[in-house]
C-alpha cells in the first residue's frame, strides 16, 4: 500500500477508499443507462478477442432494467408515505425554521426524504448543521465588537442544515468520550463555483472541522509553483463539539458500511451484461452466415450481393447459409427472466420481520419482537434527525431541540407474510405461479403501491424489451446447421 502524505488535506481515510468502489457502483447504476455506457469496460467487460468496433457497437445499443432504482424508490417511500410528525417538545424558534430547513427552499420532509434516500444508497449519509458566516463588527478603535443572539435575530441569521453526501467526506475521526463516539476530525471536500467573465471557474476547496473551529484549504497556483493548498480561511464556531450528524443504514465501523442494496445493484450489472450478450447472439442469429466451399475466384474475393450472379465451373462446389439454431437465445431469455424474478423479489427482504432482535433500536419499536431492516433504518434516521435538531438548538443556546416522527408500520410486514413471500417467491422461480399472480400477491402484502398498475407494467416492460434489447423468441427449429445447395 503507498504511504499517504500527511501534510496533504485531500488525503483519504482507508475507510473512504473502501467505500468508494461501493459508491461507484450505486451511482452508476442509479444514474442509468447512459452513465452505465460512459464507465464502459468497468461493468460491461470487452470480451477476448473483441474489436474496438464490435465493442463500441453493443456498448452503445446496451439498455439497463433499472429495477435497483424502482426497488429503492418503492423502499424510501414507506417511511416519507405521511408528513413526518412535529413533536409538542419542539421550540418554536426552530419549528420555524422548518419550512426552509436547508435555507435553499426545501422544507424538512423534502430535505428527509433525500438524506435517507442517500443513506440507503450509499450505505451511510451525512447533515452537517452550520451557521451563516457574518463581517465582524469593528469599534471606532478598531477592536471587534462580540455578536449577540439578538444580532443574529435582527439580521435574520440562523442556523441551517446542508446534506452532505458521502463521497465528500474524505476523512473522519473520533474517539470516545463517556461511552460515546464523538467526531474529532472531519475533511469535506467541495468545490466553489465562481463566475470569471461569461464564463465559470471551479475552486476545490477541503473544509476541515474541529470542535470549535474551522479551517478552509483552497487549491491554488503559486507563480513559478505547481498547485498547492493554502489556507483560505480559519474562523471559531463557538460549539465544543462538530455539528454533523450521519444517518447510517447498515452500519459496520465508522463510515464504513454496505449499502442496503447492493447486492441487488451487483445482480442488476449482471442482468447489464447478459443483456448484452443476448443482444449479440441475436444480432448474429438474424443474419445467417453465407458459406461456401470449394469456390474461389482469380483474386480470392467472393462477391455476394442482389445483383451478383454466383457460378462456378467445379461441380463439388456449394453455396449455403449458416443459421443459428437458438438454443444459445433461450438460454440467455431464461437468465434474464430469472434475475429479473430475484431482483424483483430483492426489496422484499428488507420488509420481512426478522423475530427474535433484541437491540436498542428493535426496542424502540413499541417493544416489538421482531422489526424489519427497513423499519430499523427509518427508527436509525429517526434518532439521526433528533441529533440534528440538537445541533441546530445549540446554534442558537436552546438546550434542546424537540424530537420528530415518521411512519415506521409498514403493511404486511408480520412473520407469517415473510414466510408466504418465500414460498410465493420460489413458486415464481420454479415456475409454478405466473408473473402476473405473483406482482399481484406482492401489491395485496403492501410490498407493492396500491396504485401499482400490473398490465401497465407489464405493457412497459415489454416496449423496453422490444424497443432497446431486441428481444424475441427464439425460432423452434433446432437444427446445427441449415444448408442449401446453390
């Protein structure tokens, strides 16, 4: 492994560079197709052998099923499917401001709903609760005149929350203090955008965070020097602690975890890549190969075409077409249908109960017995906002900051549904139930939005299989090779 340089703030933690194959994934297959063609040979290998041509030409004829992104907006939607509840605890200095929690329009059920959709994406996510930065007051002597809570009332200053997604937080430390983890250190990485002329020039910036202080590095050129950080800034916050908060879905170490569904995102590269692969094999199957044997003319060139006439003075010699016999089609429709099935049954799993967890968070869901992953996550968030809220009541010298509540009762989440929907599951894998029944069963569990349209979906699904795949079934006949003698 190469050392690190220690004097260089945009330095990683290893935990951000284990996340980060993880964030790439996620991204890339959220973002769809067109960032799936762009990252080409990462998740859609060249095959031994392929030209550049033949490359490039099922690199840009591949389409994505996106059912990672359906099963992620279908799982966010549960928690946020009622405004989140204001507690009666909550001071009504800062219920004010969460009408604009973020003071760039969003109210707080917008700006929840895309910090836990970030969470579950990327595994974790984080708030970084700030402060608006004032011009200190000078006296007529030139001594700074101290602000005061009234001040920052009469000019309308508050604080205000700023999502911070993960990829941006490059390094972050902590330390545990009376059996609590408490930030230490934190790098944000962010660019400031300023206009030069009719044009834009980007600034990388690296926002360091200490308890009580703040610093910020700005890359610059140096005259007769390469690009450099210097420190742009340096300023107190005035707080004895760092004020970001990290929602994390599914947590392994500090910031590190596994995005919820990522094993669903891997399933979904592999549907990208044996898509792609069907889409050759048909490609090759509707244009049968013309053969011939025993024909050569004086430069060694047979010349096929509709107005050609084809002739040989060798009786042993023939002409015929070689065609594909579709075995290979099938096999590769039945893959996609079975990963399909399993991608479509993979957010289930996040919904099903699990009996039997006795940590805090399963307690803190009116004592149930068993809770499922995604009401953990929602509770998990629930405690995330209650910290952020603290925060922004320290901003301002409140003691505290009130509590929040969300749906966390998601329908048909009992263990006996988990049990049925395993069984509805492999019904579907073995092919004992059809497609239709088992979306139905899924809509009728509450897996599924009521309003969720099946010969709707169906229709869809059947434009992008004919309209980008190419799909068709395979012709009957099974015969290695068809001749016909010229």
């Amino acid at each position: 492994m190469q050392d690190k340089d220690p004097l260089d703030p945009s330095t990683t933690s290893e935990a951000y560079d284990v996340m980060a194959p993880r964030w790439e994934l996620m991204r890339s297959i959220l973002a769809g197709t067109e960032a799936m063609r762009d990252i080409g040979e990462v998740f859609l290998p060249r095959h031994i052998e392929e030209s550049d041509m033949g490359y490039d030409e099922r690199l840009a004829t591949a389409v994505l099923l996106n059912l990672t992104e359906l099963t992620l907006d279908t799982l966010v939607g549960k928690p946020f499917r009622e405004p989140i509840k204001i507690g009666d605890d909550m001071p009504p200095e800062i219920e004010g401001f969460l009408g604009d929690i973020d003071l760039q329009g969003n109210n707080l059920d917008v700006f929840a709903f895309n910090w836990f959709q970030d969470g579950l994406t990327s595994g974790f996510s984080h708030v970084h609760v700030d402060f608006p930065r004032v011009k200190e007051a000078i006296d007529e002597n030139g001594n700074p005149i101290p602000r005061t809570k009234e001040d920052d009332r009469s000019d309308n200053l508050r604080p205000y929350w700023v999502h911070v997604p993960p990829e941006n937080v490059i390094f972050a430390a902590a330390e545990r203090i009376n059996g609590v983890e408490v930030l230490t250190h934190v790098r944000i990485r962010e660019n400031l955008v300023i206009q030069e002329g009719f044009a834009e020039k980007v600034i990388q910036r690296i926002r360091v965070l200490e308890p009580g202080v703040v610093a910020v590095y700005e890359k610059r050129r140096v005259k007769g020097q390469k690009e450099q950080w210097v420190i742009d800034d340096v300023y107190e916050t005035g707080l004895d602690f760092i004020p970001m908060v990290t929602f994390y879905a599914d947590r392994d170490d500090l910031m590190v975890a596994k995005p919820p569904l990522y094993d669903l995102a891997l399933m979904n590269v592999r549907w990208w890549q044996s898509n792609s692969d069907q889409q050759s094999v048909l490609t090759v199957a509707r244009f049968p190969i013309f053969a011939a044997s025993g024909v050569e003319d004086e430069k060694g060139i047979l010349r096929i075409g509709p107005r050609q006439i084809i002739s040989t003075p060798d009786p042993a010699a023939k002409y015929y077409y070689v065609e594909h016999s579709g075995r290979a089609i099938e096999a590769g429709r039945q893959e996609l249908h079975d990963l399909e099935d399993r991608m479509s049954s993979y957010g289930a799993q996040l919904l099903r109960r699990k009996p039997g967890n006795s940590t805090a968070t399963a307690r803190a869901i009116d004592n149930s017995e068993s809770v499922s992953q995604l009401q953990r996550m929602t509770v998990t968030f629930i405690d995330a906002m209650k910290t952020a809220l603290d925060f922004t009541a320290a901003w301002i010298g409140l003691p505290d900051g009130g509590t929040v509540d969300m749906n966390r009762e998601f329908s048909g989440l009992n263990s006996k549904d988990g049990t049925e929907l395993d069984a509805l599951f492999k019904s579907r894998q073995h092919g004992d139930i059809d497609r239709d029944f088992y979306l139905e069963e899924l809509r009728r569990r509450g897996i599924l939005d009521e309003a969720f349209n099946i010969p709707e979906n169906n229709k869809r699904l059947e434009a992008e299989l004919i309209a980008f795949s190419e799909m068709t079934d395979p012709e009957e006949e099974d015969s290695p090779e068809e001749e016909t003698d010229a």
